[in-house]
C-alpha cells in the first residue's frame, strides 16, 4: 500500500483528512512518534498501520513525506479536494 493509500484511508475511517491530523496533533503538543500514535489508536481508532503512517506525517512533516515516501506528491485536504 502506498503512503498516500495509508493517509486516504484513515480519512476514510475517522472523516479527518491528513491536514486535519497534523493541526489535531499541533494542538495537543504531540511531537514524539510513539505519543503519536497511541493517541491515533485510542482516540480515533486505527489500526497500526495507519496510525503510524499519520504519526510519520506529523513528525517528520510534509515536506519530508513528500520528498520521501511519494515521490514529491502528497495529498494533505482530504479526498473530497481531489474529486
């Protein structure tokens, strides 16, 4: 599954697009990967997978992602903005 895959689905399961995450983790001070996920887990119930992928995201930052995991497309506004 490819990282965009990871993020496009756990929007899908929780209605919170990847950009939604990243202002959601901002808030609540969440820096370090492992805090980053249990919070996905428990909170918004996903799975590791997924929950890691966003983790990755939010620690490393899009730029990163992108550069690293997508080949420099990375979609953050949700599904509905690429309809």
């Amino acid at each position: 599954m490819s990282f965009q895959a990871y993020l496009d689905n756990a929007e899908q399961q929780t209605g919170i697009t990847p950009r939604a995450f990243l202002a959601l983790a901002a808030e609540k001070n969440l820096t370090k990967h492992g805090e980053v996920v249990t919070w996905l887990k428990t909170e918004h119930g996903l799975g590791h997978g997924h929950a890691t992928a966003i983790a990755r995201l939010v620690t490393k930052g899009p730029d990163f992602v992108a550069e690293h995991h997508t080949g420099g497309v990375l979609h953050l506004d949700g599904l509905a903005a690429r309809s």
